[in-house]
C-alpha cells in the first residue's frame, strides 16, 4: 500500500474507483465528526426472546439490532444509525474483500447483580480500535461518542442480555473499507457498524485447563508487522496451524518466535506464566512485552495492573519480558513453573496445563484435584468481580443501562 505520494500523483493518478492519496490533518479539519447526538433508530417490529443460558454458544446467536455509521473521505463520518440487523448490501468489487481492509473489536457487556447493564474498560478497546485503523489508513473516530452509540444499542436489546456469572453480551465493533475499485490505493469510503451477541462461556467445557502445542513451523507475527493490530487478516492464517494441533490432541498453539524461540501468545489469546525461584522462593508473573508482534489485550492489561497492586511485592515480581520455551522446559524440569493461563475478552482467563514441544509434554501444574492454578483463580475473580459489578475499581465499569428501572 503507497501511503505518502506526491501531489502531482494524487491529482492526478487514479486506480478504478479508489483513489491513492494521503489525508492528513488539514484535509480533515473540515470533515463531520462522529457524532452521537445525530442518532437516528428504527427498531425492530416483532423483538426476539431471549434462549435459556444453555442454549447459548459462543458467536451464534444475535440480538435484534445493529449500528451502522457510514465514512466518506470528502463528507467524513454520516449520522449514526440503529436499525433491524439484517445482511450488509456490498460492491462485489469492494476493497474489504480484495486488499483486507478490516478490523475489528471485542468487548462485553455485563448484567450485575442490581440488574445493571456494564461495559468492561470500552475505552480501551477504542482506543486500540483507532489504532489499528491508523495502521491500515481507515478512518478514526472519537472514541467517546462510539460508546455512547454502543450504549444506545446495549439499552435497545437489553432484554436479551443473560443472566448469571460466565454469561454476557459480546460486542463486535468492525470497521471496514467499502470503496468500490479493484485498485490498490487508500480507502474513500468505509463502513463502521457494531453487532452484539449474547454468550456463555467460550468453552463449553467451562473453566477447565488446555493443552497447547508449542507451535514453531509457522509465525502468527513478526516485527514490523501488524500483530498488535486487530485486524482480521491476522486471524485466517492461523486456523490451520490450529486444525494440526487439534489433530496431535492440542487444543490450542502456543506460538513461538525466532531461533530463540519466544514465547508470544496462544491461540488468539495473551498468555502468562508463573515461575518460582527456588533459592529466595520468589515468585514471578511474566508475559510477552508489547513490542509491536503482541497484541494489545485488555484483558492482559488489567491483569498485570491488578497484578502490581494486589500481589505482595516481596513475594512477587510482575514482568513484562522475553522468555522462551527453553526456560519454561529449564523451569519445569526444576520444579520452578508453577503455573500457566492465557487471557483475553472472549475466555477472560484460560487455565493451561500441558505443553507439547518437540515430541515431547511439558507438564504445567494445578492445584489438587482442580483444573487451575491458584493465581490463574485468583485473577479470574479479580477480573469478574469488576466486570460484574461486585466490586467498583476505578472507572473500569461503564454502567450503561438499568433494567431495575423498568
């Protein structure tokens, strides 16, 4: 993709309907802004029941609305809109579908113990958003006036969102280019719209641990790259390596990176590990740094805050580093791996409890009897009591709605 090109090109080259050029910031000073209050809904005639907790299976079921928020580079961003969630009518030509411009978000909203409707940490996730269009130049937008969208949809469908814990409303917020014109150029026209999706738990299994293969013949990300960006195209290419652990009794890939090979994330998720010293008997918390190859969870993010505040600093060292397979094979061979999880929106927490490398089974271990680590259970709680309204941490928890007030 040519991002910079000089103005005698922009003016005057042109490639099928897309045209290449660079919006900077004085060409979008005059552009509309998103803007929440020109809101327009049309609801739907004959609204859904909500299914029974059991019947519901991640991603499968939707509620009865979406919003749509049209983006053209000469207007800028149109009015807001919430109508009957329906198929999205698209040029076949579209560059969403011949060049991946896309991405997307995750995030949920949760029904507390008052009956009120909470999103957990939505600033974060736009902020992440807006970067991820930066990078594959779709427009951005201004975070706040997106979620008080959200919101609205949230408050339209909130009759279909489950009760009780491990069970939510998953938000899908997606952003792609729209332009007509099979050149490769910037995108002038784009679609930003958000679905919402209630959920159970991503595992059918519940919270059980999982077994990864340590996963070396093929690389999710590399520097340089978009691996800290949420875009689809980084998605695909990692469903086959995943069908081939799947059929060696992996569940998961446990992705690793270069001759050192480092350990980066699992599946689509951040992931932990816990080490102990066994001279000073100090523990210590460690995950991936955000070099540009990992993503930006924030999930990952509340761990490690909670983390450095709730965990003794004399027993405890929280550590954004690089470490390999070799140290967790070294630590565990020692008796110094005490535990493993990954994290993200869609699990929260994922208890890990055996590793395959190179033929042969690394051995994570749990607490008696159970399928996790006593870490792994103690961050699960930290993060659903916020997420559910149990406990109030700083503004991590958006109230959005209240249904007590019906």
């Amino acid at each position: 993709m040519l991002n910079r090109l000089s103005s005698s090109i922009k003016n005057n080259l042109k490639l099928g309907k897309m045209s290449l050029h660079t919006v900077t910031k004085d060409s979008t000073s005059n552009l509309s802004k998103l803007d929440s209050s020109k809101l327009q809904i049309t609801k739907i005639k004959t609204p859904k029941q909500p299914l029974p907790n059991d019947q519901l299976k991640f991603g499968q079921t939707f509620t009865d609305h979406i919003l749509k928020i049209q983006w053209n580079s000469e207007k800028g961003w149109g009015s807001p809109s919430i109508e009957p969630y329906g198929p999205i009518s698209l040029d076949p030509s579209a560059c969403v579908f011949h060049y991946s411009f896309e991405l997307f978000e995750g995030l949920k909203a949760y029904r507390d113990s008052k009956d009120q409707i909470r999103i957990f940490r939505p600033n974060k996730n736009m902020e992440r958003m807006n970067k991820s269009a930066d990078r594959i130049v779709l427009p951005t937008f201004e975070s706040d006036e997106l979620i008080k969208c959200i919101a609205e949809l949230i408050k339209l469908d909130k009759h279909l969102i489950p009760k009780d814990k491990g069970y939510s409303l998953y938000l899908r917020p997606t952003l792609i280019g729209t332009t007509a014109g099979l050149g490769v150029g910037t995108p002038t026209d784009a679609l930003l719209y958000v679905i919402t999706s209630p959920v159970g738990p991503y595992y059918s299994t519940g919270f059980k641990a999982v077994k990864l293969e340590a996963t070396d013949y093929a690389v999710r990300a590399w520097p340089g790259g978009v691996g800290d960006k949420k875009l689809g195209a980084n998605y695909a290419p990692c469903i086959k390596p995943q069908l081939e652990a799947a059929s060696r009794g992996y569940q998961q890939n446990l992705w690793l990176f270069g001759e050192e090979k480092y350990i980066t994330e699992v599946g689509t998720m951040n992931v932990f590990f816990v080490f102990k010293d066994s001279k000073t008997g100090k523990k210590e918390l460690v995950t991936a740094p955000l070099d540009g190859t990992i993503l930006e969870g924030v999930t990952r993010d509340s761990i490690l805050e909670l983390a450095r505040e709730r965990l003794d600093p004399n027993e405890w060292v929280i550590s954004e580093r690089y470490y390999s397979i070799y140290e967790v094979e070294e630590k565990a061979s020692k008796g110094e791996l005490i535990e493993a999880f990954g994290s993200g929106t869609a699990a929260v927490v994922s208890p890990i409890k055996e590793i395959g490398f190179h033929g042969k089974d690394i051995q994570v271990p749990l607490l008696e009897g159970e399928q996790f680590g006593q870490l792994t259970r103690d961050v699960a709680d930290w993060i659903a009591k916020i997420q559910y309204g149990d406990e109030e941490y700083k503004d991590w928890s958006y109230v959005v709605a209240d249904l007590s007030e019906n």
